[in-house]
C-alpha cells in the first residue's frame, strides 16, 4: 500500500495473518526470511500467516522493526 493510507476501516476489516502476508509480500520477504527476522522458527512464522495470533510480542516487534 505504498504511497496509501489505509483507512481505519481497511485496516480493521484484515486479520493479523492478511496484514503480515500483505506487507511481506510488499516487501518482497519471504516467510522462512521474516522468521529469521523476527528469531522465531520458520513453523512459527508459518503459524502466524495461517491465522495463528503470535504469543511473543518481543517477537513481533522485532520483526516490525525488521521491516
């Protein structure tokens, strides 16, 4: 969504899974890359782009700061 700003509405209507896998692919990141990222294992980041919501928020900060 480069160069959009995703009303508040958007952004509440997509899951955890639907905004990693959006932004990731944005960036061009894989999955196994952004666990690496976020120093999870590759079943983890799988979890979370299944739907799975992550447990670990140091986790997920350090993936967003990552990205």
């Amino acid at each position: 969504m480069r160069g959009k700003n995703p009303s508040a509405k958007d952004v509440k209507s997509k899951t955890w899974s639907d905004r990693l896998k959006s932004v990731l692919k944005e960036k061009g990141i894989s999955l196994r890359k952004a666990a690496s990222l976020a120093e999870v294992s590759p079943s983890v980041m799988d979890g979370w782009s299944a739907g799975a919501m992550p447990t670990d928020a140091v986790a997920v900060k350090r993936l967003c700061d990552a990205l």
